[in-house]
C-alpha cells in the first residue's frame, strides 16, 4: 500500500513539473485576442451592454490595463451603471491612467447622477491634475447646472491656462495693450503713414504685427517673451528684404526694444532704439530712434501714433 500511495505522490509531482502544454497557452492566447476583437467590436458600434459585458471579463483577467478599465468604465456609464462605472475608472487610475483624465469622467457621471457636490469636487481634482480642454467643460451638456457655481468657474479658469500655460504667464501679457487694428499716422502732424493689425498668435504666446504703408510697404513683426532669458523680442521683416532683431522689456509702463550694433553698407554700425508708450485704450505711440556712436547720442527715425480704428 505505501509503495502505490508513493507512486501516486510520484506522479503528482512529475505533472506539476512537467513543462505547459504549447497548445493550451495558444488556445488561451487565441481566445483573449477573440475577446479583445469582439469588445472593441462592441465598443466602437456603442452595444454598451455586450462592451459592458465583455471588457469586465478582460479586465479582471488583465487588472493592469488602464484602456480596459476605462473602456469598462465607459460602457457602464453608458447603461447605467453609475457607482460600477465610478468603480473602473478609478481602477483605470490606479492601473496608470493619468489621474485628470479619469477624474474628468468620474465628475461627468456625478453630474449624470445629479450629484453635483461630487461633480464639482472631481472637476477640481481634474484642472489641478491638469485637465487641459476647456471646451468639454463649457460643453457639456451634464456640467450645465454647474456652470453659475464659483467652484466651476475656478475649475474652468485653471483648464484654460493648463492648455495654454505659456500665454498665462503674466509676463506674456504685458504687450497686450497693442493688440487691435489700427490707423497710423505721424505723431507731429497727424499725416496718415499706414495700418496696422495687432493679433495674438500660436496659442496666444505670439504678438503678431500686420503692417501696410501707404507707400505700398507691408511687413510683420513677431513678438514674444523670452522665458530663458527672461526679456521681450522682436523679429521685423518686410517687403523690401528688411529685417531687425530687437530685445528688451516693459519698463515704466513702456515697451523698450534695443538692437545691437548692426554695420550697414555706407557708414558706421547702428544701433536702435525702439519705444512703445501706452497712451490709454485707443492711442499707442511708436518712437524709433538710431545712434551710430554706440548710443551716446540719438537721432530720431520716426514718430508715429496708433489710433484705434472704431
């Protein structure tokens, strides 16, 4: 009898150490990859209960995947299934979904459930994680109820400047006062020389300069703030091949833009001096100056004003 229980214990050891069956770990893999196609399948035609049913199998056999948590999650918002869709999400946080996307969808089915309080707290959560479309929150059908609440607008206020974190710098508002579009003409005499259009550009961190002379000149200006080095810069360029690179800053409440020493083709270097004065809401006076010793002495270039067209 001992020598038949020890054979059985024998065999129950091999079978254990014996190596998977090839065609078993195929099959398995075959049939999840079944499963996958058939839930995205599911998903993507929106049969929320059969997506619902399928992405809970795939998910609990794979509880690392953020997409089949989120996919669940999805899906059970869709039927439902409120609190089990609350659920996955945060599943599909904790498996590696950035926090601000899963917290966004948590605080969408809280507003479906009417559930404002919890909405509010998981938009908050979301803008501070860096939630970064405000569109879906002035969208959204489900935030309608929320959008006179303070906690919403401060919830709204943080996603915009996420999207566009460079053009909220304070420092890269300070030129601001330009923008606009505007008829020109010389500060001494009010004699017409132009038109230009001031515009924000590339995500608002761009000052844009659209100049037409009335002798047929156009050119452009590019303004920026440089954050390295912490000062404002101008790049001119215009129809006649011209081209300046100033720098500088806000000083006193005036836009102060230098160049270097530049050689020019008759004569000694330049170097220039270019102010900006904001004069109220409608009036911007552009003064240039130019020295050709070092800038121990100024020569005026041009004075103009800006006026606000109505």
């Amino acid at each position: 009898m001992r020598k038949i229980a020890l054979g059985a214990v024998l065999v129950s050891i091999a079978l254990l150490q014996a190596p998977p069956n090839p065609s078993a770990a195929n099959a398995g893999q075959q049939d999840q990859a079944s499963l996958t196609k058939d839930a995205s399948a599911a998903y993507e035609a929106k049969d929320w209960p059969k997506a619902a049913q399928l992405y809970q199998q795939l998910a609990e056999a794979q509880p690392q995947s953020p997409r089949l948590w989120y996919r669940l999650a999805t899906s059970l918002h869709e039927i439902g299934e409120q609190e089990k869709a609350v659920a996955a999400y945060q599943k599909s946080i904790d498996a590696g979904l950035p926090k601000f996307l899963g917290e966004f969808q948590i605080a969408l089915v809280y507003a479906s459930m009417q559930n404002k309080e919890k909405s509010l707290e998981f938009l908050q959560k979301a803008a501070t994680d860096g939630f970064n479309q405000p569109e879906q929150l002035s969208d959204t059908a489900e935030f309608a109820n929320l959008r006179d609440d303070t906690r919403f607008t401060k919830a709204l206020e943080q996603t915009k400047r996420n999207q566009k974190p460079f053009a909220y710098a304070p420092e890269n508002r300070q030129f601001d006062f330009w923008l606009g579009e505007w008829n020109v003409v010389t500060t001494q005499g009010d004699i017409p020389v132009g038109s230009s259009k001031i515009e924000l550009i590339l995500g608002d961190c761009v000052v844009q300069e659209n100049w037409t002379g009335n002798g047929g000149t156009t050119g452009k200006s590019y303004n920026i703030y440089n954050q390295a080095l912490k000062r404002w810069e101008q790049y001119w360029v215009d129809s006649n091949g011209g081209n300046i690179f100033f720098y500088g800053g806000l000083r006193d409440g005036v836009m102060d833009y230098f160049t270097d020493e530049i050689p020019q083709p008759n004569g000694p270097k330049l170097k220039r001096h270019l102010q900006f004065f904001h004069l109220g809401p409608d009036k911007v006076r552009q003064f240039s100056q130019g020295s050709s010793d070092g800038g121990k002495t100024w020569q005026v270039e041009y004075d103009f004003t800006y006026n606000r067209k109505k």
